[in-house]
C-alpha cells in the first residue's frame, strides 16, 4: 500500500480535473477525500497526514484549495454559492483546521448533508 493506492481509492481524479461538474460530483469527491484523509483510512495504506500550517500528506498539502473539488469551482468568488459556506455556526471547515485536523468528522458530516441536500434538490 502507498500513497499511489490512497490515490486511487480516495483521490482517484484531480480537483482541477472536475471543477464544471455539478456540486453532486463536487461535493461526493470532498467526501471522498476527508473519509480517506482519516487516520484508519490513511493507515490501511501506510500513510500518515500531518499538520504543518496545513493538513500534509507527503507532499500533497491536502487543504489547499487545488486540492479541494469544491473550492475549484467556488473559491475565486469568495465561497459564495458553495454547499458548505454559510453552515450553521460557520464553515465547517473553519471547525476542522482550528482544530488543525485532529477530528475530521465535522467536514465529513457537512459534506454528507450537503449532498442530501443537493441530491433532494435534483
């Protein structure tokens, strides 16, 4: 196991790559990545994220907003219209890095709801 079988199992296509697609796909793929970015998740292929003025996996800086399918589509115009900005209590996001990554789950948890949501809307 390696970061190349993390890739592919949770990371299979770049951000970039997928920025046009609907927030369904946007938002599965986030998904996607913050449940592999998991400590059990990262082990099962013998990685270990760190914090260093961000969430690192080898060389990859994982909160970057290239590296988020979400943000490619939203970021460069303040967030506005992204799923998981105006959440109550703020971005989830925000929670997480103050956190500096030690509990994914409010991400994760946002991201599930926001996709019930976008599914309920389509």
């Amino acid at each position: 196991m390696s970061l190349e079988t993390w890739r592919k199992e949770y990371y299979p296509i770049d951000a970039d790559k997928i920025k046009s697609r609907d927030d369904v796909v946007l938002i599965e793929a986030s998904l996607l990545k913050w449940i592999g970015l998991q400590k059990g998740n990262l082990a099962e292929h013998g990685l270990e994220a760190w914090y260093d003025y961000g969430l690192k996996l080898n060389e990859m800086k994982m909160d970057c907003p290239l590296q988020c399918a979400l943000c490619t589509k939203y970021w460069d115009n303040g967030c506005h219209g992204c799923p998981l900005w105006g959440c109550e209590g703020g971005s989830p996001y925000d929670e997480v890095s103050n956190n500096k990554y030690t509990d994914l789950t409010p991400l994760i948890e946002a991201l599930a709801k926001a996709l019930d949501k976008e599914l309920d809307n389509d």
